[in-house]
C-alpha cells in the first residue's frame, strides 16, 4: 500500500512541471519578446503544463501555449487560428526541436542541464513566435 502511493506520488510530480511561455517576434532580422503593454502587438505570458521532463515536448508545449493564449487573450484568440502558423523558439529566436548546441533532441530535462541544471524547471521560459 505505502510503495503505490509513493509510486503514484512519484508520477504525479513527474507530470506536475509548468514552464512560462511568452510571445515574440522578428524585428529587422532580431528576436524579441514583446512586452504586455505593447499597444501594435500582442504580449503576455502564459504558464503551460502539466508536462513530463525526459520526453521530447516541444510540440505539446507549443500546442499548449497557443491554446492557452486564445483562451486569456481575445484579441489573439480573434487574430490567430491556426497554431500551426506559430513555432516555439528559444531565447535567441532559434527553433525549439533540438538543444541550442544541436547536441541532442529536446527535453525539458535535457535543456535545463544545458543552462543551468540547479534552476528550476518553473523559471524555464520559451516563446512563442509566427513563422516566417
């Protein structure tokens, strides 16, 4: 009894990470995030999980990020329709489907052993951007 429910407790944590994805955009060939009070584009930010840290979870964070923001922004949920239209990119505006360094695939768990494996996977921060 007391080793299933520790079990079970291990799993629901392991389920339980959340990341914050923002909004940005390509401006005269650079990434930036736009801000929230942005009065010509859409900004903001959206927490994002439940997600599981050791599998390849860029499309479902991506997937989940939009749906979260047509449900909080109606502006974005008027505009923009199709996630498909939208990638998931790192800080420095390069695609999320591999680590930065092209040293592998892309884990939550793996990414944040490359910058920084003491942070929290909660300060972890990805963006949301249309694609070219």
């Amino acid at each position: 009894m007391v080793a299933s429910r520790c079990f079970a407790l291990y799993n629901f944590f392991l389920f339980c990470l959340q990341i914050t994805v923002a909004l940005g955009k390509f401006k005269k060939g650079a990434f930036m995030q736009i801000v929230k009070t942005s009065t010509s584009d859409i900004g903001g930010e959206v927490k994002v999980g439940p997600l599981q840290k050791h599998l390849n979870t860029a499309n479902i964070i991506r997937k989940l990020a939009f749906t979260k923001f047509q449900q909080t922004n109606q502006r974005f949920k008027r505009l923009h329709q199709d996630e498909e239209e939208f990638v998931l990119v790192y800080k420095d505006g390069s695609k999320v489907d591999q680590l930065p360094d092209q040293s592998g695939e892309f884990t939550l768990f793996s990414y944040r052993k490359f910058i920084d494996p003491k942070m929290k996977y909660e300060r972890i921060r990805l963006f949301l951007c249309e694609s070219c």
